[in-house]
C-alpha cells in the first residue's frame, strides 16, 4: 500500500511516499481503506520533533481517517464489510492514518454522518472529538451559559462554536478581523479581533472560557470567568501553576487530552445530520502532497481544516 513515512524529525519535506505492508486486524478490528486522512497540528509537532508523541522515526502520522471497512477481525460486531465509517483511532499511539489502510479497534470507530463526503468526515473525528470532551464532558456547557472560544476560526475552534451554538450557549469568540463573518456563519453572537482589542475589557460573568490558542490566555481569561466558572484548555493541559492560580480565583481548571471516543464520535454524528454542525475544509489534498498540507498548518493562519485524499 501507499504510505507517507519519515525516516528523521525535520521540516515537513521530510515527509515522503513509499510502499509499506498491508496491516492485517486484530481481535476486535476492522481494516479500513482510508478516503481521506486529517491533517492536525499534533501531526505537524510531532513531524517536527517538537512533541516527540511517537518515540524516533521512522513513523507514520495520521490518525483522523474517514473510508470502508474491508476487513472484519473476529469480536467485531459494530461494522461489517462496506460500511463507511470515521474516526481517530489508537491516538496518542500509533494509527498511521496517512495510508492507504488502517487497523482499528471498532469501538474507536463511528459510521460517517449522511451528508458528508470522505474529506469532510476526516475533518471531524480529532477536533470534533476534543470541542466535544471539552465543553460537554469537562466544562458541562448547559443552554443559556455564555462560553468564549479562543481561536475560534481555527479546527477546534470553529467546531467548537458550533456545538456551543448548539446546546443553546451564548458564543463570543477571538479571531483576526478578516475572519469574523466566517465566527458569525458559524453561529458566533459575538466576535473579538484579538489583534485589536483586549479580551477581558468589558467582559465579565462567562461560564465557560475554552482556549484553543494558548500563550497565556488561560491566565488572562480568569477574571472574565463568573465565580466557579471553568476554565478549559488544550494548550495548558499539563500546567499546575495555571491549575492552582484558576482554582485560587474560585474557578475550576480542566486540561484536555483528546481520547478516542465511538460515543462522542456518535454525538458528533447526529448534530451534522441534524444540521448543526458542519466541518469546514478550507484545502484538500492528494495524499502525495503530505509536506504541502503540513506547511499550510504551520502557517496558522487557516480557517477550519486540511485534508488529504487518497
């Protein structure tokens, strides 16, 4: 099969295509032929070197895939053979999701929302997944709450704001000017050029602040916090000092590491069917432009996600 590998920790053009095995599934898996393969900054950290999550090269990145089931291992009674299905398996281990196939247990696995192509469903499974454990299962973000999203434009973020949206939270989110009609098609009531304004200046009384961006905005975001309100981070999720200081201010911390999840990835599953969510995949590209992809994610500068298609 076609595989993108890298032999070293380097710039993305360290990335290459080559020829690998077949996977054969285990107990309880299925193999799937991947469509399309998300493209995360976690990909791009640990290409790097920065975030060494899969020990030396030589390695395979991905793990948000979207394709058919092939193959079904004994255990197995979720998915049968031709079923589309999504999901962000075995992470933070190994999935090799930038190939032609994967293994994965079935329980990682969700069938792909009606209505959403391949490319479409690969941009949801890791994002999808963390605005979802971060909201709903670590903050409890309930109807009528008011919730600010930092980085609201970007892959998270932009889910993030809709599934508040959806629970019948009040949104406010950051974003450079140029991209707040795109916070308000998302279902943003109101946008903040982080460029330009200072967050905190009169706002005050949030339930829930969710930063996506780091750079010390989990500190700066304590005081427009209402008393127990939560502070939820992805960037700062291994931080006592930002822990201590949030629950010294009256209000509760919680850093989130994204898990598989058939039952988030099912949650997720219904609000795209239902309407209320849509991923948004601003670049899609073949899988032998893996360097490409990954260099468009270093910009920062991207709106919703990039996809690779095989």
């Amino acid at each position: 099969m076609r595989t993108i590998d890298q032999q070293s920790y380097g710039e993305p053009g360290v990335l290459r295509i080559t020829e690998a095995e077949r996977p054969e599934p285990r107990v309880t898996e299925v193999l799937v032929r991947v469509r399309a393969a998300g493209v995360n900054p976690v990909d791009t950290y640990t290409r790097s070197g920065a975030f060494p999550l899969l020990g030396e090269p030589p390695f395979v990145l991905g793990w948000d895939v979207s394709g058919v089931v092939e193959q079904v291992a004994p255990g197995v009674n979720r998915f049968a053979v031709g079923d589309e299905v999504y999901g962000m398996p075995h992470f933070p281990r190994p999935a090799g999701g930038y190939a032609e196939y994967v293994t994965a247990p079935a329980r990682q696995l969700a069938r792909k929302p009606k209505g959403l192509d391949h490319a479409q469903a690969a941009a949801l499974p890791m994002a999808g997944l963390t605005a979802w454990q971060a909201l709903v299962d670590a903050a409890g973000l309930q109807a009528g709450q008011r919730v600010l999203v930092h980085g609201g434009a970007g892959g998270v973020g932009h889910l993030a704001v809709q599934i508040a949206r959806a629970r019948g939270a009040e949104v406010f989110a950051t974003a450079s000017a140029a991209k707040h009609d795109f916070l308000r098609e998302l279902g943003a009531d109101h946008t903040i050029d982080y460029t330009e304004a200072d967050f905190t200046a009169g706002l005050r009384g949030l339930d829930v602040v969710f930063d996506t961006v780091g750079n010390g905005n989990g500190l700066r975001s304590l005081p427009v916090l209402r008393d127990g309100g939560a502070l939820v981070t992805i960037t700062e999720h291994f931080d006592p000092e930002l822990a201590a200081l949030t629950a010294a201010a009256g209000r509760r911390y919680a850093g989130v590491v994204v898990e598989p999840d058939h039952v988030g990835l099912e949650a997720l599953t219904e609000l795209v069917e239902t309407g209320l969510l849509r991923p948004y995949v601003e670049h899609v590209l073949p899988l032998e432009e893996a360097a490409t992809a990954h260099a468009l994610v270093e910009t920062r500068r991207t709106r919703g996600k990039i996809v690779l298609t095989l």
